[in-house]
C-alpha cells in the first residue's frame, strides 16, 4: 500500500507555517502506520522548499497545480499498488487510516457531500480511476470519483466522516 498525499497552491491561502506543521504531525503518523517507503507526494511548484524538510517523501511535480492533476500524476506512478490519497489539508489519525485500510472496494470519505481529503483505491481499479480523473481535469475529485463509478460501474462507496472526531478532518473553504 501507498500513501498520495496532493499539494496545490490553495492550500498555503491561511498560513505556510501552519500546513507544514500540520504535515509533520501526518508524516509522523503515516511512518508508523503505513511506513516512510510508501510515501509520495505531488507538489507544485509553490512547495520546492519541502525537498530539505522530507528527504525521504518520493515527489512527483504536479505541472498544473490543482488536487485532480496531481492524482492524476501521482496514480500513474503508483500503478501496481492500492493508493491512499491523501489531501494536504486534511488531518491524519490511527483511526482514519484503520477506517480505510481494511475495505475491498474503492473507498471515498465526504464531509456534507464534499471529498474530506482521503479516499483509497485499490490496485485493480487503478486505472480506470486514472481515466476518469483525464475526465475531469477541470472538476473536482468527488466529480471523478462519481464518474467512476457512473461510467465504469466500480463499486465505489462514499464513507460519511462528519460527526465525531473526525468533523474539522479539512479545512473546507
């Protein structure tokens, strides 16, 4: 298993300082759940400076600047595995990665029908995943995750994380 994580410009709007220590306490807990071989992260241009603060995160250059591009490209580095994406903002526990580890199927968390920042793909759906993020490049990652399962009838199951500790887990705009 993999670990995406997905970092765009909008992402630093409230505080750099912030984003990165909130980076640092997710890469804490994604080192001892998932380990630090398994970490990639798809960074614009605008995050050059997090090549000295995580040597050991694989990057991958995400050209365009947006979540849907940088799954794009990060999904097509990481063919051949099951891939937890992760956006930059969201808030990682023990306890929301165990929620997600264990499922069969494609799995999206949403917040008030809007993607929390964390879904899980599993290695046979990979590609058609990466095909209807090419669908999608100037929607959103909940319209991607729709059009597969719309389009390419992959059981695709929306896990709902509002309520309990999990409610603040993306700072959604």
């Amino acid at each position: 298993m993999k670990v995406l994580l997905l970092l765009y410009s909008s992402l630093l709007s409230p505080s750099r300082r912030e984003l990165y220590k909130n980076l640092e306490k997710n890469m804490e807990v994604l080192t001892k759940v998932i380990g630090i071989d398994s970490i990639y992260a798809s960074i614009s241009s605008h995050f050059k400076d997090l090549f000295d603060r995580f040597p050991e995160v694989c990057f991958i250059n995400n050209l365009r600047d947006s979540s849907v591009f940088g799954a794009y490209k990060g999904l097509r580095k990481l063919r051949g595995d099951d891939v937890i994406i992760l956006d930059g903002g969201v808030k990682v526990t023990r306890d929301l990665l165990f929620k997600f580890i264990g499922r069969i199927h494609v799995t999206v968390g949403t917040i008030r029908d809007r993607w929390a920042g964390i879904a899980l793909v599993k290695m046979r759906d990979l590609d058609y995943m990466i095909r209807s993020l090419e669908r999608n490049f100037e929607g959103t990652m909940i319209d991607a995750f729709r059009t597969l399962k719309e389009t390419y009838s992959i059981v695709t199951e929306f896990l709902d994380l509002e309520g309990g500790s999990e409610e603040a887990i993306l700072d959604i705009k």
